[in-house]
C-alpha cells in the first residue's frame, strides 16, 4: 500500500507544481487576503478542479479564520471528502473486463496493467485482443502477455470483435480462468457503426452469466473532456468504472476530483506511467493529499 501512496504522489508531480507553491505560501496563516484567494483560485481552476468545486473552497477559505491546530491543507481535504465522498466499492468480484474508449487513451496498456494488477493479486488472469481495425494494437497486446506470462487470445481471420470476445470467454471459462480482460478498439461515440459495434461485443460478453465490468479509459490531459465522455459512452452501454490515465504527464489531475463529485460512476484507478506496474487504485483522500502534499 504505502508504494501505492508513494506513486500517487510522485505522479501527480505536474498537476501539484502550483498547488504546492501557493498552499506553502499560505502555511501559517490564520486568514487569507484577497491576493492569496485570487491566488487559490486559479491554481485549482488550472488544474481542472471543477469551477463549482474551487469556488466552493474559496468561499470557505474566505470565511474562515484557522485555530491554532489546523492547516490549509486539512481543511481543503476535509471540505472535498464531505463535499464529495462516495462509496467507492472497487470490488474484485468480476470476470470479464471490457476495456473501452476513444483512441489513444491509453486502453491497450491499461488492459495489461489490469490483468498484471489481477496476477499479482493471485487471480488466473488472460488477455483477448478484440481491437480488429489494428493488427499493431493485438500485436501490442500480444507482447505484453508474453512480458507478463499469461495467456492470449486473439484472431486475425475475423473483423468481428464480438465473434473473438465470444471465442476467448468461451475458452477462458472452460479453463477456469477468473480474469479475462478484453481489449477494444478505439471508438468515438458519434460515431453509430462502432458504437453498435460495442453493443454488440457487450451483449455478447453478458450472454456467459458471469460479471461483466465495463472499464472506460480516459486520458486525463483532455480535462473536462473527459467528462463528456463518459455521459456519452454511458448512453450505449452501462460504463462501470474509469481509469484515468496519464496523470504522470498532465498539469490537470483535479479533473479526478470533478469526476467523482460529478459522475456517479467510480474511478477504480489511475494510470501513472508507461511500464505495467504503473497502475494505482484511486483512493480520494490519498490522492487529495498528493496533490497539496509537500512530501513525496
Ligand atoms: N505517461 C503515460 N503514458 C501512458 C499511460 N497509459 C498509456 N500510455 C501511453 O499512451 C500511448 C497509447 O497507449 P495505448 O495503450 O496504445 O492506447 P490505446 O490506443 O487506447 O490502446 C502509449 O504510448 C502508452 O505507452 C500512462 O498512464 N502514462
Ligand atoms: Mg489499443
């Protein structure tokens, strides 16, 4: 756990950068001035803390005058958690994951960070290349269930993903397998022949009575975009969770904090970096802290 904690913060080093300047310049003190809200303000705006959100806190901040015991930081943290808690039951309790998204998101590496995350958990866990409009992404996919010794399955003869997803459930369940985590292709939501394309894989996918989880990758870098898309997805298939990616390469990770105010799906993790253990369940408190957190 603690280097779970360890790379939440040294992750959002990007997104922190202003946020930990101005909490350092206002450590101490008991109420703040009209320049250092101002100040606030913006650093949170910038790093895609919803406008409702910052203005909530600033409003707080403006009111409030800090005993002795108390600090900035803990009443930023105190104020999202009550503003924002959620249940968040990341639970284990699926077999096949759907792994969907617009392109480039990060879906390819997210399945083999889920499924090397699922190992190391002890659970038997398998890859299925069903991104067909790609032979380098099932060949990308491939590598990594070598790199990560579990086993793949995938086939080039067809451009039906819901033929390969019914194939590879098919043969994973016979085999016990307790993970099967499915790669898709990229797709965005207007675009109505892969969006029925993806309804179809789901149904196929719900036709084992097993649980299925509908994991919707999001670059974080696009911000408040990626709200958006998950509204938009959600209206073709029921999206179960997010994982944010690229939070190691973006100045806008607040927009965490928005989606779990916002939407009521959880985020179950987030992506910090290229290799396959940069993968972090989300945490809120943890990943507040990371973010006004001087420590790393
Ligand atoms: N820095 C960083 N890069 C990532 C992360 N997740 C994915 N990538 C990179 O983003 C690029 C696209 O990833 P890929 O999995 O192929 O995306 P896909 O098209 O959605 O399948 C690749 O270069 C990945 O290494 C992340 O969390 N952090
Ligand atoms: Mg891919």
């Amino acid at each position: 756990m603690f280097n779970f904690i360890k790379k939440t913060f040294s992750g959002l080093h990007k997104t922190r950068k202003n946020i930990i300047n101005t909490f350092s310049k206002i450590h101490g003190k008991k109420y703040l001035n009209q320049n250092e809200l101002d100040e606030l303000e913006s650093v949170l705006f910038q790093s895609d803390l919803s406008y409702e959100l910052t203005m909530e806190i600033i409003n707080e901040f403006e009111s409030k005058t800090l005993d002795d015991m108390e600090t900035w930081e803990d009443k930023f943290v105190d104020l999202i958690k009550l503003k924002v808690a959620k249940e968040n039951n990341n639970s284990d309790n699926a077999k096949i994951y759907l792994i969907i998204g617009v392109n480039g998101t990060g879906k390819t590496t997210t399945s083999a960070k889920i499924c090397n995350y699922y190992k190391n958990k002890g659970f038997k866990s398998m890859l299925v290349g069903a991104d067909t409009y790609r032979a380098a992404a099932v060949e990308q996919l491939k590598m990594w269930s070598k790199k990560l010794n579990v086993k793949f399955v995938s086939n080039e003869s067809t451009k039906d993903p819901a033929s390969i997803v019914y194939d590879a459930v098919t043969s994973g369940l016979k085999d016990d397998f307790d993970k099967i985590i499915i790669d898709t292709a990229g797709r965005l939501h207007n675009s109505v022949n892969l969006m029925q394309e993806l309804e179809k894989v789901y149904r196929v996918s719900k036709k084992f009575n097993e649980k299925v989880k509908v994991v919707l990758v999001i670059d974080s870098n696009v911000g408040q975009n990626g709200m958006n898309q998950a509204l938009e997805f959600s209206k073709f298939i029921p999206v179960d969770s997010l994982v944010l990616t690229k939070m190691d390469g973006t100045a806008k990770g607040g927009i965490a904090v928005s989606m779990v105010d916002k939407l009521n799906i959880p985020i179950d993790f987030i992506g910090m970096g290229e290799g396959v253990d940069d993968l972090v369940p989300f945490e809120l408190e943890t990943f507040l802290k990371g973010l006004i957190s001087n420590e790393n």
